[in-house]
C-alpha cells in the first residue's frame, strides 16, 4: 500500500475560488480597518479564520436536508438528533440551539450571578464574554506546559487539577456554580486533554458538590487523540471513548459547527431535571420553542447525521492528518508554532516569530493582517487583542501567556495543495519577519474586541 493517505471522499461540487493581486488586498485591508474580520469572503484565497460552520457537508447530510420537517412543535428532524445527542453523550435532557454560544447564554444565565467564578482549563472568547457579562469572573487553570509553546506534552490541555483545588479552597464551593472543562482546548492551541484527567477533575468536582460541564465542540478530535495517546484506549472506538468522558460529566455546551460537520446549529444538555426545566423557557425566550431553538428542521438533521459522521475514525486520521502535515511543513523550515499541533489548527507563535515586537503593538495583529496581505490567506489572532485585560486595581495591561495566529483548516474543504500553498507563504513571510510592524488601535469596542476592532501599522 501506498504511505500517502489520500483524502477519504471524492469531490462532487467545486467553488471557484479568486487569488487578489497585491495592490488590491492593499486596498481591502485598509477599508476593513487591518481587521480580517471586516473582509468579504470573496477577497480570500483561503480562509482560515475559522472552522466553524465552514465545513464541507457530506451527501447523507444534504439529503438529509431534503427531509426537513418544518413543523413547529415536534418535528422528526429533533427526534433524530434527539436519538444522536442520547447515543453519544448519554445526558437525560437536551435543547437545541442555533449555535455554541447560544447555549453558553442559556446555560449562564440559568446559573451565573454577579460575584460568581467559573473554573476552566481555558475559557474561549465567546465562553469567556458570556460568563462576564453576567458579573460573574471566567478564570483559566490549564497545566503550566499549556502555556509553553515547544512543550510536546500529549495532553496540553488539560486541567490542573492541584491548582482547581486551591481555588475552590480560596474561594469556596458556594461561589462557584459550575466547572467548566473545554475538550479540545481551543485558546490553549486545540491541544487534547486525557481521559484520566477528565476523571480527576470530575472527583474534585464531586468532593465539593459542583456540577461538571464539557464544552464539546471538539469532542470527536479530542476522543482519536486520547485513542492515539493515551494508555488503554488504542482498541477503543471514538465513539466509546466518548460515552465515557460524557459520563463524568454533569451536562455539556455543543457547537456543531465543529466536530457536528454542520454550518449552523448547537445543543445545550444536561442530567438535571430543574435545571432543564428553568434552562427550557430561557430558551423558548431566546432561541425558539424546545424542540427547534432557532433552527429550522433541515438544520437539526444535518446536525444529527453530522455528529455520527464526525466520529469516523478514517475521516478523523485524515482531519488530524492535514493539521500535522502542515505543521510538520512549517517546523521543517524552522517556522515558530505551537507543538505538538493539535486537532483543529495549527498555531504560528506570533511572539517568536516577531520577537522585535512588543505585546503592547500587537503582534498576533500585525503578523495575521501581513500574511494576508503577501498571500490572500485570511487567519485570526488569539492573543493580545482576544485576551488582554486591564488590571482594576493597577490600571496595567496584563497580556495572556501565548501570542498566537490560528490557522484554522476547515473540514473537508481543503486539499493538499491549498496546504502546501499555505506552508509556502508563511514560510516566505517568515523569511521577511524583521520588516514587518506592529499595530495600534483606531477604535476599541468593550466587548470580543477582536470580531469589530479597528487597527493600523505603527
């Protein structure tokens, strides 16, 4: 057998896609404030800002949107799910949302009041803002190699359970209505975390009577790592893996436009009954009547068909597949990223890569807007503009622990050339990296700055 692992499907339907010449992406990024947030998507090349909701669905899950049941109350369609949501992730009750954050705000607000805290190994940004936004404080307690970006640890992600301890101790149990542990750990580089840490962080959750909640988006790409990594689990399936974490936990948060290979939609379940019921009419507030929350039918058979598919072990050595090889392409060359590369992206250490440029200049900023610039390759920065606070007390910024650019590889969208291009541009960039500047702010929004800030070169 060849040693080269094609991809796992054939190609049916194309999108032109349009390369921008210099002069243009000039133009375009100027008017769009240097944020690539502001860019049409067809002044990208390739778009890696995101892989979520940019997936390419399968021909089970476009037929199955031939099937949408489009009644109010009820449909077929969130029986369907409602059998893959049981089957996966065993929780009793379930709500369907529009997407991911969606049942952040459900869940939150169910829960959260001013002067609460939230322990995760890494709160996201949209985690982060809704937890906040309540009053309550987001806090991250991620082992120390999480924040050390040539660390190869296998599980990056996890928990540090001694650190979740003490600050359950230092600010009491009462205080704290949920713990939160997000698989994979998205702002910490899409690094997995381990089985057994998912059963220490449960036990100290249960020592002081705190629910545990999984945000799952990732769930099928953290189960194949624990499955390639971690001892016991090379004959388990993705699908068995996962029944066991969902079983130390106490509910979950679900973008399906991750690892639900769909382009919208998301769930919020859990195994307690009050909580359901109060959780059921926020959502009927917000999102919709509980059989549908926000989605039409057509949209909850994607999803459903789309999270069994996602737990395909020949479509998930492919996805991870493509992640390393384009790491593995850049580490050649000697380029900065986070190691080992993770489920979902591979992430350009933006401090290393300019080391001549200060936090306070944004580098993770600056690097995302040239590369888009030298090649029409769009990307996001997480790291001083996502996460920087300013202190109460002492009025300093205080910057996160990585500067990071995420080049996020959309599932089933890109092939190995779009990937060599991608490796060719950076590592070109990179060979340049001294004349590139940093940036300052032209406006500041207070909240998720990142998504409408507005930005120029020093």
């Amino acid at each position: 057998m060849p040693r080269i692992l094609p991809e796992p499907y054939r190609i049916k339907v194309v999108e032109p896609i349009r390369m921008t010449s210099r002069p243009e992406r000039e133009a375009i990024l100027k008017a769009a404030g240097y944020n690539l947030f502001s860019i049409k998507s067809e002044d990208v090349f390739i778009d890696l800002l995101t892989d979520s909701g940019t997936s390419a669905m399968s021909d089970g899950q476009w037929a199955g949107l031939m099937l949408g049941d489009e009644a109010y109350a009820n449909c077929r369609n969130f029986a369907h799910l409602a059998d893959a949501v049981s089957d996966i992730f065993g929780f009793r009750h379930f709500l369907p949302t529009h997407q991911g954050r969606a049942a952040e705000k459900v869940l939150f607000s169910a829960i959260l009041k001013p002067g609460c805290y939230v322990p995760s190994n890494t709160h996201f940004d949209t985690t982060r803002a809704n937890i906040e936004i309540l009053g309550a404080k987001a806090v991250d307690l991620v082992i120390p190699e999480g924040h050390e970006p040539t660390n190869r640890h296998p599980f990056k992600g996890n928990m540090d359970v001694g650190r979740l301890q003490a600050f359950i101790e230092e600010v009491g149990s009462e205080h704290i209505p949920l713990i939160m542990l997000t698989i994979t750990n998205n702002s910490g580089g899409g690094q997995p975390v381990s089985l057994e840490n998912v059963r220490q962080t449960k036990a100290v959750a249960s020592r002081y009577g705190i629910p545990l909640f999984i945000d799952a988006c990732r769930y099928a790409e953290n189960a194949y790592f624990v499955k390639q990594r971690e001892t016991g689990y090379a004959t388990k399936t993705p699908l068995e893996i996962s029944r066991e974490v969902f079983s130390y936990a106490d509910g979950c948060t679900m973008s399906a436009k991750k690892d639900g290979l769909a382009n919208i939609g998301g769930f919020l379940a859990m195994s307690d009954e009050e909580l359901y019921q109060k959780a059921s009419q926020l959502l009927i507030l917000w999102e919709g009547f509980i059989t549908y929350g926000g989605l039409a039918g057509r949209d909850l058979e994607a999803m459903a068909r789309g999270l069994r598919e996602a737990l395909d072990e020949k479509y998930l050595e492919h996805r991870i597949g493509q992640v390393r090889y384009l790491a593995e392409r850049l580490l050649d060359k000697g380029v900065p990223i986070l190691e080992p590369p993770g489920g979902h992206a591979v992430y350009l250490d933006a401090r290393r890569f300019l080391p001549h440029i200060p936090p306070s200049r944004l580098p993770g900023q600056a690097l995302a807007a040239q590369l888009y610039l030298h090649s029409g390759i769009r990307t996001v920065e997480i790291g001083s503009v996502m996460f920087a606070r300013k202190d109460e007390v002492t009025g300093l910024w205080r910057y996160p622990e990585m500067e990071l650019v995420r080049l996020a590889i959309p599932r089933r969208v890109y092939t190995q050339t779009h990937l060599d291009y991608v490796a060719e541009a950076i590592i070109e960039l990179y060979s340049q990296r001294e004349s590139i500047q940093g940036m300052r702010y032209t406006y500041e929004p207070p909240f998720l700055r990142h998504f409408t800030a507005r930005f120029e070169f020093v």
